[in-house]
C-alpha cells in the first residue's frame, strides 16, 4: 500500500511550508516534496511605480533580509541612473550588508537551528526553542543574541532602523556613519568575534555526534553558484559570479550578474508559490545548483582574512575535502562568514574614506534595463527591472536566493526520509529531522515567493494510489 | 471692526467680524482638524473634519467657512465629531491607495498625521483599490494619484498663488482627478512654470520631487502663507 506523510506546517522558518513524502507500493519513498505555500505578487504590483522608490519596497519582501532587497534594488537602480555611485557610498553598503550577513546568520545558528543542534534533535518539542536554549545555556543564548544585536544595530545606526531601512537609494546612500560611531562598533568587535569562535568550537565538537545527520541531511553532488571577487576570494557585493560543480570544476566563471539569465532559468511547479531556478546548460530539474554560505565556501579561493581563513581550512578538511556538499555544513559555513564578516566590518569601520560627505550621485534614466544583485545571507539575490523612458517600472523579474536552493531542499527532504522513515507513520524523529534538515539551507520563504497564515508544522505521507496515509501537525 | 464674543468648548472667546470659527479657535489655541485647508489660499470646506457642532444648529458646521457670531456656543470635539472624523479618514484612505510604508512622504503626511492623531487603527471600510496613474513626466516633480485626496490644495495654490492655474479637477466622484493643463502629461503641460508651489502645498505624498525615496519628502506648506504675507507688505 502507498502513502503520503504530510508535514505542515514546518517550524522555525522564516515563511509558511508544509512538506508531503510520498511513499512506493514496498513501502519505500519515492518523493518528497518541501510546499511553500505563500503568494505575494511583489512582481506584479511593483509595475508602475517610479525606480526611485523600489528599494524600499522591496526591501519589505522580508523582515530578516531586507537589506539584501534594498540593496540590489538601490544597485538596479544606480544602473538605470548609468552612474559610479561615490566610493563612501559603495564602502557604506558593504558595511551594511556585512552587518545584515552577521545578524542573519546569528539568527539562523542562535534562534532557529540552535535548539536542535545544541539541545539534540530528539529533545521534547516543547522545550527545542530559544526558550529552552536560553533555559540550559543562559550564557551562549545571551552572547548569540547579542551577536545578533552588533549586526542588528549597526544597521540602525547606518539606515536609521533595524528593519527596513530606506537608506541605499539609486545613486548611493542617504547618509554617512560619523567617526564616533564607527569607534563604538569596533570597540565591540572582541566580545562578538569571541562568540562566534565559541559558537565554532561548539560545532566542531558536535560533528561526529552528529554524524548520521551530516551524512543525510542533503549530502549529495550538485552544483553552487554565488559571487566571487576577481582575486577568487570570499565576495558579497561586487564580484562575479562563479558556477562549479561537486568536484570542484568550475562551469562558469567572470560572468556579470547582469547576464544571469544566460546561466539561470526557472521552472514552475503546480504544487508550490516557490519557483525552481536552475542552471540553463544543465537543464531542469538536472541543472540543480546550492546557493548560500556553504555555496560561497566553496566557490572561493579564500575568504580573505585571516581568521577566517584558518576556520575556512579546517572546515574543509573536517568535511573530508573541498567542495563540501553536505548541506549540514550550511551552520559551519555560516559561522565561518560570520567571523569573516566581522573581520571585514573591521577593516571598513577604519576606512579613512567613510568620512566623506559625498554619498550620492544624481542623474536621470539614462539606460532602461538593468539587473542589480548582492549576496544576501541565504544566497545569491537578483532584482531585474525595466522602466518606461521616465523612470517608471514596466517589468520586474526577482529571484531570490531560497528559491535556487529549492531543487536542493526537496531532494534533503527525501533523503532524510529515506533515512528515518521506518514503516508508513510518522514519528517525532522523523519529523524533527525534516524540518532540522530544512533549516540547515536557513529558508526565507516570505523572500521566496516575495506570506500569509500562521507558523506551524504539517507533514503528509502519501500512498502511492494518492491515499494519504498519516498526517501529523503542531 | 466690532469684535464678536463666543464660547469655544467652553470657554469664552473674543474674536474679529468675518473671522471664521476655524481662526478664532486657532487664536484661542484650540486645535481643530482640518486637511483642505492651507493658511494662504481661499476656504472650499471640501474635507468636512473641521465640522462643529453649533447650539441651535442641528446640522454640523465647517469651521473654515462660518463666520463667527456674538454670542455662539461652539463644540469642536464631541463623540460625535471625533467619530464623523474617524470615518472621514478611514473613507480617504479606502477610496485610494495609500500605503504608509513605502510613501515617499511617510513621517511628513498630514493625512497620516490624522490617522495618528483621531485614532485610526483599522479601516472599517472595503478599499475600492483603483487602478491609478502616476505621472513623472515633468523633469523636477511626480504626481502619484493613488495618494491625492482631492483637497484642490494644488489647485489652488497654482490658481490664487502662482496665478497659473495649471491643476485642475477633471471627472466626477470616485473617477475625480487633478490633471494639468487640458489632461495633459504634467511634462506636456505648457502653463506650469515648475515653480513647486504645489509640491508644498500638497498635505500627502501625491505631488513629490522626481527622485524621492521612501519617507524622503522634505517641505514646507507654511510657504504658502509665507509669499502670500510677502505680497501684502510689497504691494
């Protein structure tokens, strides 16, 4: 008899998801498939508003990431405008966006996936929170969450808030981080590079406990893509973007984000809002790619600092050779862009160029097409517009990092069915798992479908005739 | 001029002949809602929130254009009013698009400023959501109608202040809009001098400088009363 588990809705993500495993006559999966079941429609009702003002809408794609919308709008836009922002302007957005890796990846490590890794996977539900994180380890919660405040306030003191801030325009930035401020925020470096360290001794030590998970949640050959910087190291802004495959062989390389659609398609599925990007040569659903912390690990020579660096090589050699492609090592990766990141927000917070008062360039639309990108926390993210001749969007295409790691996520779904499924019902084992191994690619679904319903867990196991067999939700 | 004496919520109020309820009430520091009205041009009482209720009068009156009369009991701030208000406001915001968050004049709005002030915190009332256009085809400045709300402040302004008379109201009801010139591209409109005055004068995020970014709107309505003082010491 066949059978499909549902799983719905999955918790601890940033967006709504429900998950369905679909089961062959012995009793084997065969599928599964990760439901991202949002519609927003920011690609439909952007049309007609005036360029000027995308970032900021946009940037309400999410609450997380909004700097990562804000700024590849601000970047289509300075592309419409034709102009060389000032170069403040370009260290000042770097800032932020380093600031916004920071706290994100504190939130995915501390909030969401800290509960599984720290407490275990098998803990009672009930306490596998940051509640119950904070409960047996007060002083690492305290020092995540702080870690999660440096990047967080930062932002704030660059964009005036923490969230949604309307402060990279197209042509550059509205305003500059006084001197004062920058010695404040690099004061605090110590205490929030020690946590972080911390938090990747602690990683370190849990691998081999873990080492089933690592082995099935999402290890499997696919190819990454994501920016490079032109020396081939660590790059989140600038750069180039590079596509190699599980071994390491690079497939594409040098090419302009601008020509994303030479080596990036999409495909839709009728059962989720979330889109399947793939890589155009390779075809769909062959053209499989990872984007995100993990992916930027492997594409990079080096990060390019020096602590990170040596976290980078160990990481690598832990996972027995680079490129790692067990998605379990996206924490790992995480943690390491983390100290890279605020390695980086060193350097710039001491740039003598930040105090420049000239932060923007004026100009009129002088090109009708453009694409402008970043890395956001979770991957590569691109905003693609065209406007009328005065400056009005006639067309929007976004595609959003979450959504190239869909291919990646579904088939993490199944393997860890696979893995744990034992007969055709669900337990608790099953389903912590599935969710953990989603939140190892640290989701954004409300980004994806660029969200609507409450937050829970649903997951089905479907039979082969279609029959559902057993469903659990909580 | 004889002076007239009023009561204001109470309290008694010495004010000039043909001075409307709305000034005396200013002079007495009483603070009576209004959005088409701007200090420097002519009173249309089309918004109705400055309404008040008068002794003896059972229908609600505009402020801003009643004249004051020896021995009025004015009530600028009844349950009633403030509920009439509420729902002036909520309408507004129905009837078009207005989203907060991503306005170019978020922070410096006077219908937002409303909202805050009489307490709207939802709208009760289905949202018409039309379809409307935004103009940005003059090279300084933009007009989005999805934020007018019809006060004619632009239009007059660009009539009684800069003599022009470029803005006009075109089509009836819900279909109402400002146009420029004959319904022309506000770029096409050969009479506008892009002297900006309507940029200040508008209370919302309709008319705003070409290039704005969200909550980025910087002006200064008082202006308009500023060159209209102006004139009357010069000429």
């Amino acid at each position: 008899m066949s059978s499909t588990i549902v799983i719905d809705p999955v918790t601890r993500i940033e967006g709504h998801a429900k998950i369905s495993i679909y089961l062959d006559q012995a009793g084997a999966v065969q599928d599964a498939r990760f439901h991202v079941t949002e519609f927003r429609g920011f690609e439909r009702f952007c049309v007609g508003r005036p360029f000027w003002e995308m970032p900021a809408i946009t940037a309400r794609i999410c609450g997380i990431c909004p700097v990562s919308h804000l700024l590849a709008s601000a970047r289509a836009g300075d592309a419409i405008l034709a102009v060389n922002i000032p170069p403040a302007a370009t260290l000042l957005r770097r800032l932020m966006n380093l600031a916004q890796i920071v706290q994100s990846h504190a939130l995915s490590f501390f909030h969401l996936s800290g509960p599984d890794l720290l407490l275990g996977f098998d803990a009672d539900p009930a306490a596998r929170n940051i509640f119950g994180l904070i409960a047996a380890e007060p002083e690492l919660a305290r020092a995540g969450i702080r870690l999660r405040q440096f990047g967080q306030e930062l932002i704030e003191q660059l964009g005036g808030r923490k969230i949604h801030p309307a402060w990279a325009v197209p042509g550059g930035v509205r305003s500059g981080l006084d001197a004062a401020t920058r010695a404040a925020f690099a004061a605090r470096l110590p205490e929030v590079r020690a946590t972080t360290l911390d938090a990747l001794s602690r990683l370190k030590a849990m691998l081999s406990r873990y080492a089933d998970e690592v082995a099935s949640f999402g290890a499997f050959p696919s190819l990454f893509l994501g920016l490079v910087a032109e020396d081939g190291t660590w790059e989140h802004y600038d750069g180039t973007l590079r596509v190699i495959d599980h071994e390491g062989g690079i497939l594409a390389d040098g090419v302009s984000p601008s020509d994303y659609q030479a080596i990036i398609a999409e495909a839709s599925e009728p059962w989720s809002y979330l889109k399947f990007p793939y890589y155009r040569p390779h075809g769909y659903p062959g053209g499989m790619y990872r984007v995100g912390p993990l992916a930027r690990l492997n594409l990079c020579r080096s990060f390019g600092t020096p602590l990170a660096d040596a976290e980078l090589l160990e990481m690598r050699q832990r996972a027995g050779g680079a490129p790692v492609t067990a998605s379990f090592f996206y924490h790992y990766a995480r943690l390491v862009e983390i100290l890279g990141a605020l390695e980086r927000i060193g350097e710039l917070l001491a740039h003598p160029e930040l105090d420049s008062t000239t932060l923007r360039a004026e100009a009129g639309v002088n090109c009708r097409e453009a694409v402008g990108w970043s890395e956001a926390p979770r991957g590569t993210l691109f905003h693609h517009y065209r406007v009328d001749p005065n400056g009005l969007i006639e067309y929007v295409n976004l595609i959003i990092a979450t959504g190239q790691n869909n291919l990646a996520m579904n088939r993490t779904v199944a393997q860890i069915a696979s893995r744990y499924l034992r007969g055709n019902q669900l337990d608790e084992g099953l389903l912590n798992r599935v969710e953990a191994g989603i939140r190892a690619y640290d989701p954004c679904l409300s980004c994806s479908t660029h969200a609507l319903g409450q937050m829970a867990l649903d997951v089905a196991l479907v039979g082969p005739g279609g029959a559902l067999l057993h469903r659990l939700t909580r | 001029m004889a002076a007239k004496t009023l009561t204001i919520d109470g309290t008694l109020v010495s004010a000039r002949e043909g001075e409307s309820i709305l000034e005396a009430a200013r002079e007495a520091g009483i603070t009576i809602p209004t959005l088409c009205h701007l200090d420097g041009l002519s009173e249309v009482g089309a918004c109705r929130l400055c309404l008040v209720e008068l002794t003896g009068s059972r229908r609600l009156q505009p402020a801003c254009l009643t004249p004051v009369a020896e021995g009025m009991e004015v009530r600028t701030s009844t349950e009633r009013l403030r509920e009439h208000r509420r729902a002036i406001v909520e309408l507004l915001f129905a009837e078009r698009g207005h989203v907060c968050a991503v306005c170019v004049a978020s922070g410096a709005c006077e219908l937002q400023d409303l909202a805050a002030r009489l307490g709207v915190t939802h709208v009760r009332y289905d949202y018409l959501a039309p379809a409307c256009t935004v103009d940005i085809s003059h090279p300084r400045f933009g007009i989005d109608h999805h934020r007018c709300v019809l006060c004619t402040r632009c239009v007059r302004a660009c009539d009684e202040v800069e003599g022009v008379h470029t803005w006009d109201v075109a089509g009836r009801g819900t279909a109402a809009r400002v146009i420029t010139d004959l319904h022309v591209p506000w770029g096409q409109a050969t009479s506008c001098t892009s002297c900006g005055k309507c940029l200040h004068a508008c209370p919302t995020g309709a008319i705003f400088q070409r290039g704005s970014s969200v909550a980025e709107l910087k002006r200064d309505p008082g202006v308009i009363a500023l060159v209209v003082a102006a004139r009357k010491e010069r000429w």
